[in-house]
C-alpha cells in the first residue's frame, strides 16, 4: 500500500442503465486522487450499456456477470477482483450519483484521524436538490424496529463539517477496507436488494471496526433509479419487509431480536388491515400485498430475487 495515495477500486453495477451510467463515469473520470481504478460491473442488461460504456470509456474495466444477480451479488464480483487485484479500498458507487472530485482525499483524510474506520460514507445529496441532504447517517429505534435518517431532509451548513459515527453506511456510496472484507466476508447474496450493508456494516462492528460518515466526501443521487415509484414500488416493499426480517435474524441475540420482532409483528398486521381495506388492483392493494409476500418468503426460507409478479404486477 502507498501510504500517501492507497490503491482504492471504484465499483459501478450497472443494470440496464447507461445514462446513468455514463454521467457518473463522466463524473468519476474528474475525481482528483492518483491511485484509483475503475471498475464497471454489469449485471446482464439486455439494453447495449456494455457496448456504448466499452466504446466510450475503453479505460474502464468491465466485468460481465451475465445475469441481474442483484446488488449483494453482483457487486461481490467486484469487489472479490479489486481485492484480487491489490486494491487496499474498494469504494461501492451507484450508478445513478454524481460525485464530488474530492471525495477520495476525503475518506482518505478521514482515516488517517480514524485508524480503526473500517467502512467510510460520504454525505449523500438529491441530485435535483445539490444543496439537500438524503442521506448523513442513521440511527436505530428498538421501539420501531426501524433506522431513521440522521439530516435527511435538512439544506446543507457548509460551515458544519463533522465527521459522525453511524450505525451504518448507505451502500449507494460505501467505501470499505479490503483487510475488513478479507475478515468479514463478502456481501450476503440472500438480501438480493436493500440491507445487506446493513448487515456488512453490522458484521463489520462487530469485528472491531466503526463506521465513519464522512461530510466532506459527497456525492449526489438520483433518487431512486433501482425502484421506479420510489417507496410505493411493490419490489421496493418487498425486499423492505423480507430484508428487514433476515438482517434481525442474522445480527441479534435470541432475546434481542424477540422483542423486535414483537414490533415487527404489530408492523404485519397494520399491513394485513391496509390490505383488506383497500380496494381490488388499486396501489396500496399492491403495496401491502407485496410486503406480506416478502415477510411469507422470509419464513419458507425463499431469498434471492423478488417473484416476478412483484417485480411486474397486473391489477386485478
């Protein structure tokens, strides 16, 4: 490892999506730091995403998998080559964000006062709104069995800069040291879609590693390009519902994730009433049908990608 400079992987997982895709290699391809490398990792679009990036950006290294294996996955294959590769950080961007030049001298920086870090975030903005945060950290509330977004919402102070531990750190832009992936593992492919850094960033404190929000690293996001209709998507619900079940049972003792599931069960039949009273093949039918088919899934054990009707509901 260069002391001054370390070799970070930057990872992009791309799906489909090479207008995204190219604005934030267009965007990546500015970042000032002399010890970076690109990484494309395509997760089978059936559109010409690899054919237009190959030709566009031949300095970038594409990775094919050759099937949607969802974010865990599919980043997975990433990450395994870049640590293969001598990478001392692998930094996981998504596709859909824009990025500050700055933004490796910062994590960077940031380590040097923070040794023990072993998993770095920047500030994440709305791209249609640079000045408003999205996200700055997070928080968990046992009595909701739920995080909240520490900032989210609020117009951004650039006199306050401080730097702030968080429960954990949003994968959309998540740096990690690989000494932590080479102790902790990979990402779990079961989560397919939302929570597995939950559970990374969990895993990781547990090994004896923080994770550090750093502000002055930013990065702006198209909110969201991986669910078309935001929260109210029916895959969106899903994976929430499923994914959050999963992750308590992975990440807490017996008694601890008892008494949250209690909370969780009083969360199910809140969705089981929203389900009776609304009406035949309208959205909130959707919503609340798809949330109890992940939280069905979780208990017969079915991970990995949401099913197809979720994905693509008819109205009925």
């Amino acid at each position: 490892m260069t002391q001054e400079a370390p070799q970070i992987s930057i990872l992009i997982l791309n799906w489909n999506g090479k207008e995204d895709t190219i604005e934030c290699l267009e965007s990546v391809q500015k970042i000032d730091y002399p010890n970076y490398k690109i990484i494309l990792v395509d997760n089978g679009s059936i559109d010409d995403s690899v054919t237009i990036i190959r030709e566009k950006f031949p300095q970038v290294l594409i990775i094919e998998n050759g099937a949607n294996l969802g974010f865990a996955a599919g980043n997975n294959a990433g990450i395994d080559y870049a640590i293969s590769q001598g990478a001392d950080y692998v930094f996981l961007l998504n596709n859909d964000t824009v990025v500050d030049p700055k933004i490796l001298w910062a994590f960077i920086h940031a380590n040097e006062k923070y040794p023990d870090v072993g998993i770095f975030g920047s500030q994440i903005y709305y791209y249609k709104e640079p000045k408003k945060i999205w996200f700055a950290g997070v928080q968990w509330l046992p009595s909701q069995a739920r995080f909240i977004h520490t900032g989210c919402g609020n117009i951004d102070n650039e006199d306050v800069k401080e730097i702030q531990f968080s429960e954990y750190i949003c994968g959309c832009a998540l740096m990690v040291k690989s000494e932590v992936v080479k102790k902790i593992g990979m990402l779990e492919p079961k989560y397919f879609l939302m929570w597995e850094e939950v559970d990374w960033c969990y895993r990781a404190r547990r090994a004896g590693y923080k994770c550090l929000l750093v502000p002055e690293s930013k990065v702006w996001h198209k909110i969201s390009s991986s669910f078309s209709g935001g929260d109210k998507a029916p895959h969106y619900q899903y994976f929430w519902w499923r994914n959050r079940l999963l992750w308590v049972e992975r990440n807490f003792s017996f008694l601890e994730a008892l008494s949250i599931y209690k909370v969780i069960f009083r969360d199910i039949l809140r969705q089981l009433r929203k389900y009776f009273n609304s009406q035949s093949g309208s959205q909130e039918r959707l919503k609340s049908q798809a949330a109890l088919q992940g939280v069905k899934d979780y208990f017969f054990r079915q991970f990995g990608n949401c099913p197809a009707w979720v994905r693509s509901p008819v109205k009925q």
